[in-house]
C-alpha cells in the first residue's frame, strides 16, 4: 500500500476568497514505512498573503518572488500523488485548495479524490477521542510525537510529523528515522519517530483488584447507569 501523507501551506483560511497555496509537503509510506520520497514545492501564488497567514506559517511574499508558479509544479505532484492514498489532517481544507489550482489550469479537472483515496486523520481523531482537541499538536502530545522542531507550520515538517502520528494511531510500526538531507535540501535533516520498547523489557506485573474495589466499580456502575437512563457504556464494552 503506498500511502502520500501531505499538508500544505496557503495564503489564507478561505478558498472562495481567491486564496493560493505557496507550499505543499508530502511523503511517501510503503509498507508503513517511510521509503524517503518525498514532494516539496514553494509556489509564487501571484497575490498578496494575508498578515494572520503569515504569523502561522512565515512565508512572506518577498520570500516566494522567484519561486514557480502552481502551473509549473502541477504536473510533478500529479505525477508523485497518483494511485496512492492520501493521508490529510483536515482533508477538506488541503483538497479544496489543491482542486482550485488544478481547475485553473483546466476547468474540467476531476479533482484529487478521483485520482487518489483520501483519509482525513482529522476524522479519524475525533472518532477515538471524542470532546477533546484533535489539532495535530495535541495529537503529537497525546502519541508522544516529538513536535519540537514546530515553531512554524511548514507543510513538509507537518506532512512528517502527521505520518508518525498516522502510524501511532493506526497502531502499526511505530520506529523509524527520515532519511538524512543534506543542508542545502528544503525540509531539515533527520529526525526521530516514536521508539519501540526493548525487547528485553521485563513484563509488567498483573495487579487483581480487591473485593472492595470490585464492589466500588460495581456501584460506580449502576449510580451511571440510574443518571443515563439505564446505558453504562462500560457494560455494553465489557459485558459481565
């Protein structure tokens, strides 16, 4: 399975406002694992990039003077993107700029979601952890994903850091490096993921719980379940 985890940088919050993108990060998962691929572009977005815009990512306009425009990186992230699943934290944001760019270019473009599979990690979060905040820094806390690094947004730096969490949240590999660049490469350097834990590890002692205790949690349950209406979700979890 070739996965694409991609984030982009743009000139404001709003689409329909005539706002670019300047910046799109991806990398490339085979297998789960980081092959070192990777799609980096600063784009000249041909406009003026709002002040708010600017305090988030730091990308000015004198910065993207000389940078290509959309037009002429289009075709090279197609090419990187294509068949491969996306991997999006709020994926409705990124597609609905990348779809405006493409559509510019021609009018009668499908949109990315007819070349590619989407997954909105966003999504995802919500559903495993209900009320609580799921922005990617959170995230990066809740999985212990160093995020150091993160004074800005950068999109390539995000799309890095979204593919540790990805794979922490989904539970599979959880270890590996990015591939090192050389100083002269856009993105940094090497950086480390989540570590695995040794394999000589002793294992954690199994602790019963009491009688008392046991009666505890069995009152706790049905004072829920009196307030709720007769729905304790941990019975409906864990039947007894």
């Amino acid at each position: 399975m070739r996965l694409i985890v991609l984030d982009t940088e743009t000139t404001g919050l709003e689409v329909s406002q005539g706002h670019r993108i300047i910046e799109v990060g991806c990398v490339e998962l085979v297998n789960r694992r980081l092959t070192g691929n990777h799609f980096h572009r600063y784009i000249n977005p041909e406009r003026d990039i709002d002040q708010g815009a600017i305090e988030v990512h730091g990308i000015t306009p004198e910065f993207l003077a000389d940078k290509p425009v959309f037009a002429q990186i289009a075709a090279d992230f197609l090419e990187f993107v294509r068949g491969a699943e996306l991997i999006i934290h709020n994926a409705p944001f990124d597609i609905g700029f990348l779809d405006a760019e493409l559509r510019r270019l021609d009018e009668q473009h499908p949109g990315l979601e007819q070349l590619c599979t989407v997954t909105d990690t966003l999504v995802m979060a919500r559903k495993r952890h209900p009320g609580q905040r799921n922005n990617l820094d959170a995230l990066c806390g809740r999985y212990t994903v160093d995020n150091s690094q993160r004074d800005l947004h950068g999109a390539l730096l995000d799309a890095e850091i979204l593919a540790d969490v990805y794979l922490a949240m989904t539970g599979g590999q959880t270890t590996f490096q990015l591939a090192d660049r050389g100083p002269g490469e856009e993105g940094g350097g090497k950086r480390e993921g989540i570590q695995r834990l040794p394999a000589d590890r002793k294992p954690l002692p199994v602790i019963v719980a009491s009688a008392d205790e046991l009666a505890a949690h069995e009152a706790q349950l049905q004072a829920i379940e009196r307030s709720s209406g007769g729905r304790a979700l941990w019975r409906e979890v864990f039947p007894s």
